[in-house]
C-alpha cells in the first residue's frame, strides 16, 4: 500500500536558482516544489499581494470605519479551532488598536456547532447586544443566521475563507477569496489571514480620513506571529503568500517579539521560541490550543492569546497543556476502540473508512480520523454522539479525493441521510441520524469506489532522492529548518540505500537504528513502527539534529523503508 518515489524536477530552473544565489540543495528542492525564480522566495512584507485585490475588501473596510466613526459596539463571532481562535485575537488587538468598541463570543460547539446559526444570534444579542456582528473563519454557510441578525436589525461582515455553497448569505459584506467572481491570486488565506488582510484595508482608509499618518499609524505587523500560528495549524496550501506571513511571524518568534500568550504556548510544549519553526506551531502550540476547543471551551484559548498579562498567559497555557494531556488520553481509547472495530476492515475491497461507537468524544473524533486515515489509506469519517437521535462525523481526505464534494454527492443520491456537512477538500464535518449511519456508509463508499482508482489509493512517499554526504551536518539542518515548509510546500524527504548494522524496538513502539551507507554510520528512528528491517533498505528519512549532553548529532528520522 505504500512505496517510495522519487520527486523529479527540471534541472534548468534549479541551476537557474543556482546560479541566482540559492544554496544547490534548496535549489533543486524549490524547483521540485514548482518554483521558478529566486523572487519568489522573499519573505518580507513588502512581497505581500495587496489587500485591494481581495473582494470587497474596500467596502468592508469603510463600512467598520463608519462603524468605528459612529461607536458601533462590533461582535466578533469565532470559530473554534486555532484558526478560529487566532483571527478572533487577531481581530480583537487589531480593531481595538484601530480604535473600535469590540467584544467577542465563540461557541461550544457541543451546544450550537459550527458557524453563526440564529442559535448563535440570539445568544449574542443576549449576553453581548452588538451592532454590527463579524465573523471569523465562519459565516460563508450561515444563510439563515444571516437572515436572524437582519431580522433583529443587526449588520453582518462575513470575513471566512471555507468554500461557498450554492447561495451566499444576504451580509452587509463578505470578503472570502474563495467567494465567486474573487480574482485574489491566492485562495489559500486562512481564515486569520483573511481577517488580517481586512485589518490592512482597514487600517488604509483610517489613513485616508486623516485617523493616522504613516508615522503613527498602530503596527499591524505586531499581529503576524498570531497569522503564522493560525496559517500552519489549518493546514492551508503554504503559497508565496503564505510563506511570507509565515515567515514573518516566526521571524517576530525567535526575535521574542510576540504575544505573551504565544510565547507561554512555546513554554508549556517544551519548545524554544528563538528556533521556532513551522512543526513548532503544527505539532506542539495548535494541538494545545484546539484542546480547548475539542474538550472545554476556546475562550480558554481566545484569552490566552489576548491578554497582555505574562502571569495570566502562563497560567492559562499550563491548563491548555493539561487539557491536551487529557485529550490524547481520550485519543489513544478511541483509536484502540477504532481498530478493534476495524479487525476485519479489508483495504483490498473497501476504498472508504466509515466507522462510529456511542462512547467517543465529539470533540476528538477528527483527530481519530486523521490517525485512521494514516493507517489505513482511505477517505475517513469517525462518527460520535450528537444528541437528540443525531451523531456527528468528521472526515479527512486522501490525494485526489474532494471530501466536500463527496459528501455533497452523497446528499444528492441519499438526500435523506444527511442533515447538515460542509468542509474542503481534505476534512470535512457532517451530521446524520443514528439510525442512517450504515445507509450513509454505503453512500460514502459507493462515491469512493466511483471516484478512487487503485493507483489513488496506495500511498507514495515522495522523496527529493540522494543528499550528498558533505550536508549530514547540523549547519546543513539549521539552513534547511530556516525555510518555510508546510502543507502544499513539503519538508525535504531524502532517500537512499543504507546497511542495517543493528535495530532495537524502544518503548514497545520505535524502531532505533544504527545505519551505514559509504562506510558512515548513521543514527536513526522510525517513530510508530517496530517491524525489523532487512539488511539492506531502501530508506525515506528527514534530517534531525539530536541534541544530547551539550553535542549535537545527526539523526535520520525514518518516514517509510523498504527492502533495496
């Protein structure tokens, strides 16, 4: 189910590269990735695509400046994830910086799910009585909680970046780059990205009302490490656009320039701010801010990231770690429950994964989808208890496999089994009735067989081929961990011939092993697998510097091997 391919790449583009300056390793990797000129890797923000190229984005910004002008009180309406939960800290220092009147509210999304429904209306206008209502990586589905606000004589700015449906709420504003008749370049802003790009247009025609000049003006730079976080954690296509946001915001990181709240995040992972890197915010401060998210509430998460108090940032950043802590406790029950259910799951015959038990967690389910997906190489949906005779499926993707769209095929050919769904191409949330499950299943895999060929459904681990023996060296690492790789723009995976000179099995779960290839050993592990390897493999590994007693050592980190 899983080999090993080499990436190709035109070898003129990476001399080219060469020739301009970048280092002959990341010019053959950059080429590989489907980058032609060295002007494309600026990171500063000067490179940045202009705001005004973005769908009403102007409009956006002069209706809130009227509302700013007119001491409107703005609501912020978030979503639940880190992407959520960034673009509402985003928005709250941006806005208030840009001198709004603004609170903000976020669902438990185990009361009221997903997006600004009229549930959502009433208890805004409840607890927060706002004027004007702004959403945040939401709103681009809530036709109806439109409509409610409208009712009740409140304004909507839609600020999200999830694909449209058929229609579009009646908002007094939308800026989504995914929205249609949308010819921003890139359509892979996050939703903090979007919202940091309205805070931009915003900020530009306070200047030309002669709030600020260009001398006074608030730093909306200052806002950047929260735009990385946020960007990285969704998983978003890490385009030129991205990068740049990306890379600023961790160039603010390891400056020590950022929120206290970021940095507590840094300081409750373990990790290092002045060496963050892109795994950094994916792997060790997202998961402990989506915890809050997936097992309490994210206005846990939301004032961790707004508050200017370090004692407070670090107090809250402790609890978010416990609540992680927990969380993967629930996560590794649900997957041992996961695969007992799937004992008898033959991959031969089956191109989809469809599986529920009463017991799971809400909020844990896509993580479990996730680690099925891995496994098993299928299209997932992971289903748990939604009350009221309803349960709830998150789903994650393979290569080639539009989730979204599957599930909208579903809904056309069942249209009895779906309640509600929406996502993108690679995750995607829905609810049914319990008693549907097993007719949806069969819908779900009926769409996998029609769309999945057998060659879609092995898995490749693709490889940027040999690295020469001169770069096995901590300073190669160091060059290599300072680019931005992420989702769309893949870390370096190399690939070789090694001799197996010994292998051990640690913890029950990691396979440790001594390598040689030229007559050099090598360190190196394969996390989560303990089967031998033969003498001679064919192996897939990322470069680690492994830092132990004060010396640093390389260490391969084994993605996949197989006999040579």
């Amino acid at each position: 189910m899983t080999r090993i391919a080499p990436r190709s790449y035109p070898f003129r583009t990476a001399e080219m590269l060469r020739q301009q300056g970048v280092h002959p390793v990341l010019a053959r990797l950059y080429a590989a990735r489907g980058l032609t000129d060295a002007r494309e890797l600026s990171s500063e923000l000067t490179a940045l695509i202009n705001p005004s190229g973005l769908l009403h984005v102007d409009a956006a910004a002069s209706y809130l400046a009227d509302a700013i002008d007119a001491g409107k009180k703005l609501v912020i309406v978030a979503d639940y994830d880190c992407d959520g939960a960034t673009a509402c800290a985003v928005a709250l220092r941006g806005l208030r910086a840009l001198g709004a009147r603004v609170d903000y509210i976020v669902p438990n999304r185990f009361e009221y799910g997903y997006g600004l429904t009229p549930e959502i209306v009433e208890l805004t206008v409840r607890e927060k009585s706002p004027d004007v209502i702004v959403t945040v990586d939401n709103g681009i589905a809530s036709i109806d909680g439109v409509e409610e606000a409208k009712r009740r004589g409140i304004d909507v700015v839609v600020t999200d970046h999830h694909l449209p449906g058929d229609r579009l709420p009646d908002a007094r504003v939308i800026v989504n780059p995914n929205q249609p008749s949308c010819g921003f370049p890139s359509k892979n802003l996050a939703g903090v990205g979007v919202m940091f790009y309205v805070l931009l247009a915003l900020r530009a025609e306070l200047r030309k009302r002669g709030r600020f000049d260009a001398q006074n003006q608030p730093k909306l730079d200052a806002l950047l490490d929260l735009v990385a976080l946020g960007t990285v954690a969704d998983v978003v296509k890490l385009d030129g656009n991205n990068r740049i946001l990306v890379a600023q915001g961790l160039k603010r990181m390891r400056a020590g320039r950022m929120q206290p709240g970021i940095a507590a995040l840094f300081r409750a992972a373990g990790r290092e701010a002045r060496r963050a890197t892109p795994f950094d915010l994916g792997f060790a401060l997202g998961p402990r801010l989506n915890a809050a998210g997936r097992l309490a509430d994210m206005s846990l998460g939301i004032e961790c990231l707004t508050t200017d108090d370090e004692g407070r940032a670090w107090a809250i950043a402790q609890q978010l770690d416990t609540i992680n802590r927990e969380r993967r406790d629930i996560e590794a029950g649900m997957q041992d429950t996961a695969l007992t259910l799937l004992d008898s799951f033959e991959p031969r015959t089956r191109n989809t994964i469809s599986v529920f038990d009463d017991s799971w967690h809400q909020g844990v389910i896509g993580i479990v989808a996730s680690r099925l997906k891995d496994k098993f190489y299928r299209p997932t949906i992971t289903f748990a208890p939604g009350g009221e005779g309803l349960i709830k499926g998150s789903g994650r993707s393979i290569a080639g496999f539009h989730l979204r769209d599957a599930l909208d095929l579903v809904s056309k050919h069942a249209p009895s089994v779906i309640h509600k769904f929406g996502g993108h191409a690679m995750a995607a949330g829905l609810t049914i009735r319990a008693e549907a499950f097993d007719a949806f299943a069969e819908a779900f895999e009926a769409v996998g067989q029609e769309w999945l060929t057998e060659s879609q459904l092995e898995r490749i681990i693709e490889t940027d081929g040999p690295l020469e023996e001169a770069y096995f060296t901590p300073q190669f690492i160091e060059l290599i961990d300072g680019q931005v790789w992420g989702q769309g723009f893949s870390p370096p995976v190399f690939c070789d011939e090694f001799r197996v000179l010994n292998q051990r099995i640690l913890k029950e779960k990691h396979l440790k092993l001594t390598l040689e290839k030229g007559g050099r050993r090598f360190d190196a592990i394969w996390f989560g697998h303990i089967d031998d390897l033969p003498e001679r493999a064919m192996v897939a590994y990322r470069l680690d510097a492994n830092e132990y007693n004060g010396a640093v050592r390389v260490q391969l980190l084994v993605e996949h091997a197989q006999p040579a």
